[in-house]
C-alpha cells in the first residue's frame, strides 16, 4: 500500500515562492498586497483564484500545481516527494 502525502495550500504557496526565491516582501511587492497578506495565505487562508492565478505566474508553477502539488503525469515538484517506508 503507498501513502501518498498531503500538503496543505499553504505549504504549496511558500515552497512555490522559496524556489522562485522570493522574500515574502518581494512576494507582497509582486502581487500588490500586504506581506501580512502572503503570511495568511502560507499559514491557512486561502487566497482568491486571481491572487493564486498570479502567485502561479510569479513563481513559474502551474495553477494546478498550487492546488494539488501534482504536475502532468502525477510527477511531484522536488522536495515533495512521498516519504520512503
């Protein structure tokens, strides 16, 4: 049987940002919002599709991505791989 993880919208959103390597500022300056605005968002609160749609764009992630941590063909971006038993 293979456990496959589940990762949280958040901790997609900040992994996205990390490897564009974005501060959260910068993040913040990019999108037009408050950093206190990428904080909520890495720490639970589900952005608009719009805010997701550009955060997908800045970061170079697919919208889908972001929704599920999958790309095509059920591939995991690295450093999301499921735990080895």
């Amino acid at each position: 049987m293979t456990i496959t993880p589940t990762f949280t919208v958040g901790e997609l959103l900040t992994k996205a940002r990390k490897d564009a390597q974005l501060s959260q500022e910068e993040m913040a300056a990019a999108l037009h919002v408050s950093p206190r605005s990428i904080w909520n968002w890495e720490h639970g609160k589900m952005p608009a599709l719009d805010v997701a749609a550009a955060w997908a764009r800045v970061t170079g992630v697919s919208l889908e991505w972001l929704a599920s941590g999958e790309r095509k063909r059920g591939v995991r971006l690295e450093g999301f791989e499921p735990p080895t038993v």
